[in-house]
C-alpha cells in the first residue's frame, strides 16, 4: 500500500510544469513575437513561485514590451526585493524609464546594471532598445498603410462626389 502511494505520488510529481518549464516556454513565445501568451506563462511561473527573480524579469520584459509600462516597473521592482544586484531588473527599469523620458532615473538605473555586470547589461539595454525601435517600426508602417487607406477612401469620396455635383441639376433643376 505504502509503495503504490509513493509510486503514485511520483507520477504525479513527474507530471508538474517546473517554473523553469514554464520560463522556457514564455522565452520561446517571445521569440516567436507571441507577448500575450509569454506573459501568461511567465504568471504561470510565478503561481509556483511568486518570488522567482528569472520569472519576474521575464514578465517585466514582456510587460514592457506589450506596454504595460507600470505593470513592468512592479515586476522589476519585485525581482529586485528578491535579488536586488539583478543586472536584467536594474537595465529593464532604466530602458522603461528611459521610454518615459525620465532620462535622470533610466541613467541611474544603467549605472547600477552597469557596475554590476557590464557585459550583461550592455546586451540587454541594447536587446530591449532593439525590440522597442522595432516595435516603433512595425507601428510606423502600420501607420502609413492607415494613411494610404485613407487616402484611397477621400479619393473615392471626391470622386462620388464629382459624379453627385455633374448630375445634381438634373434631379434638382434651378
């Protein structure tokens, strides 16, 4: 009886999701440009283990990168209750702080990453720089195809309106 408990309570064990499985997986969704369903695995993480610095930088990110600016500072800020040399928390906060045009703050923020763990750092401001500028990109040409559809809609529009002016006087005659 005694073995079978244990056998069971192995498989049951072997069954669960570690948090590192589920920082595995929000990492893949990242890559795949999938921020919605990293940010839900990285909660996911953090329902095992709501003090995890790995999973709280990752949300941070995530956060950050889905605009979620304020959410991002609280998970930076609490990764670093929990690890407060965290290079990744400290450069996540000072690239947030940066977008917000607090440069004074984003600047002490690098410092402190940088003083850490400079090479660390560096990759990630850089990492985090690179996807924001692609992300202002992306809502760049986003913005110019709107413009261009617009501009086919006022074209059609002055054209049904050139076609109502030139046969106006026969259904309304002076």
């Amino acid at each position: 009886m005694h073995s079978k408990v244990l056998y069971n309570l192995g498989r049951h064990l072997s069954n669960m999701t570690s948090v590192d499985d589920y920082i595995s997986q929000a990492i893949d969704l990242l890559n795949e440009n999938n921020v919605a369903a990293a940010i839900q695995k990285y909660r996911e993480a953090l329902n095992i283990d709501p003090e995890d610095p790995t999973a709280l930088t990752g949300l941070g990110a995530a956060l950050d990168e889905s605009g979620q600016l304020e959410n991002a500072i609280d998970c930076y800020r609490k990764a670093l209750s929990a690890a407060p040399d965290s290079v990744i928390a400290h450069s996540g906060l000072g690239v947030i702080y940066e977008k917000q045009g607090d440069t004074d703050l984003a600047a002490t923020e690098y410092k402190i990453a940088l003083s850490a763990d400079q090479e660390t750092a560096f990759l990630h401001i850089v990492y985090a720089r690179d996807r924001y500028t692609e992300s202002l990109l992306k809502d760049k040409e986003q913005y110019e195809e709107q413009i261009k559809q617009l501009d086919d809609h006022i074209g059609r529009y002055i054209s049904a309106t050139k076609i109502v002016d030139e046969n106006i006087s026969e259904y309304f005659p002076r």
